[in-house]
C-alpha cells in the first residue's frame, strides 16, 4: 500500500526524465512515514531517511533498510520500600528485549515477606496480635532510554502489574491462639528513574564493560486493591551490581558483521 508524503516535505523536481519523477513519487510516499530529508542535484535525487538511503538516477536506485535490532535483556530487582511504616525488601527478577537499543519492554516477578506485630503482649511477652504478609506479584514494564553513554545510561521505567497478598494472622483468643488466612488481589503500578554504570576497560580486560552498578527511584501506586485496610503505596529505590546482557549480544553481532564481511 502506497503512502502519501508528508505536507511538511517541500520537493523541487530538477530537469530530469520522466521516469525517474515517478520513482521519486512512488518512493518519497513510502519513506513519508519517517523523518525525512530530500536533497536534489541536476541529475539525480538522494532521500536520506532515519533509518534508510535511497539513491535514484535516471535508470538506477539502490536501497539499503535498517533492520529490527532484538537484544535480550535481564537483571535482578531488589528494591528497598516503606509499607505501612515498616522497612521491607522487596526481592524480583527482570528479562525482557531491547529494541533498537532505544527502549527495553519486558516482564517482572517479585515478592515480599513481611512480618508485624501488635504492641500489646501477654505476661510471657509474646504478642497477642501477629500477622505476616506475604506478596506475590508480576508486572509488565516499558523502559525507554532518555540517553545512552559508552559509561552509563539513563533510562524511565513504566509498570503494570497483577498481584495477590496472602495474610497470615494469630491473634490470642480466651488464651488460645486462632490463625486465620486471608486473600487478596491487587493491581500495582508504577513510574520511576533508572541509571546504569558501565566499567571500564582495564588491562584489555573487556569482559569488565559487561558488568556495572545498577540504581533505581520511583514510587508505587495501588490502581486496585480488594481490601483497602493495608496501604501498599509508597517510594522505592534499589542500587547493586548489575550484569549488561545487552552489551554482550552487541559484541557477538559486531563481530559476526566482520566476519561475514571479510
């Protein structure tokens, strides 16, 4: 299906055949969907495109396409929180793919064990209220990259996710203790900054340019829960060693390219 260009593109046809004005037409409608630059000489017309070049002369056009880039990418994801006061950790792992080396789109796990207690105590000390919380839940995550240095990077990370909580309470009842269960669902949101430092290379050690410390802010919202007695909002942070799966792969693919280029 053919495309029509753009309004903002201005074209100034120079003296050429006719053939090659419509080759220029058929062409410059499927470029149109990209930022486009169109440079014309006596003879011949070069669009230089984002992520294409396409040279015509009067019987000649050549045309070279950037190709999808797909990269895996995964690391692990502790982060540091407040629910309810009380400081948690909460433990996780992400993999997901790195398109274009631009933005990465993946899927994360995570989970949290949390243990509280009542103030009150019986005459043995032990408490007469405890409940422990324990959180299960996965999310959807969009991260595009607002810069990408050779020694760090800085990226925004989106998420989405589905969890449930299962909440595990004894309380003392007439000197006996009574545990009760209880579950419940909750869909969890988030937004917040992220940013990777890369070692360098030393000794031409390479291998050390795949490994940096990883940071992360960012707040958590409750979109949904079933029971609003317990808050799960609230900031997180996380900062550890970090392995670049992404680096890795880009290193294979370069020098696969040299190879198939001798």
């Amino acid at each position: 299906m053919l495309l029509k260009p753009r309004a903002k593109y201005r074209f100034v046809y120079p003296k050429a055949s006719f053939v090659s004005l419509v080759c220029f037409l058929v062409i410059g409608g499927t470029c149109a969907a990209q930022d486009t630059t169109v440079v014309h000489s006596k003879d011949s017309a070069v669009i230089h495109a984002k992520d294409s070049t396409v040279l015509m002369n009067d019987s000649i056009i050549v045309a070279t396409h950037h190709r999808l880039s797909l990269k895996p990418t995964g690391d692990f994801d502790q982060r540091f929180s407040f629910i309810e006061d009380q400081g948690v950790s909460i433990w996780g792992y992400r993999i997901g793919l790195l398109f274009n080396d631009k933005f990465k789109l993946g899927i994360g796990g995570y989970f949290l064990d949390q243990n509280t207690a009542s103030v009150k105590l019986d005459k043995k000390g032990i408490p007469l209220r405890q409940l422990t919380k324990r959180l299960y839940f996965g999310t959807v995550y969009y991260e595009p990259f607002l810069f990408r240095k050779k020694r760090w990077e800085m990226s925004m990370v989106f998420e989405l996710g589905y969890g449930k909580a299962v909440l595990d309470s004894v309380n003392k009842i007439r000197g006996r203790f009574v545990t009760t269960t209880q579950y419940q669902d909750f869909v969890p949101g988030g937004f917040g900054f992220s940013a990777n430092f890369i070692m360098p290379e030393i000794k031409h050690m390479h291998f050390l340019t795949y490994m940096g410390v990883n940071t992360m802010i960012g707040v958590r919202k409750m979109i949904f829960e079933s029971d609003l007695r317990y808050n799960y909002d609230g900031w997180y942070w996380s900062i550890g060693s970090a392995i670049f799966i992404d680096r890795i792969f880009t290193d294979i693919f370069k020098r696969h390219k040299r190879e198939t280029t001798r």
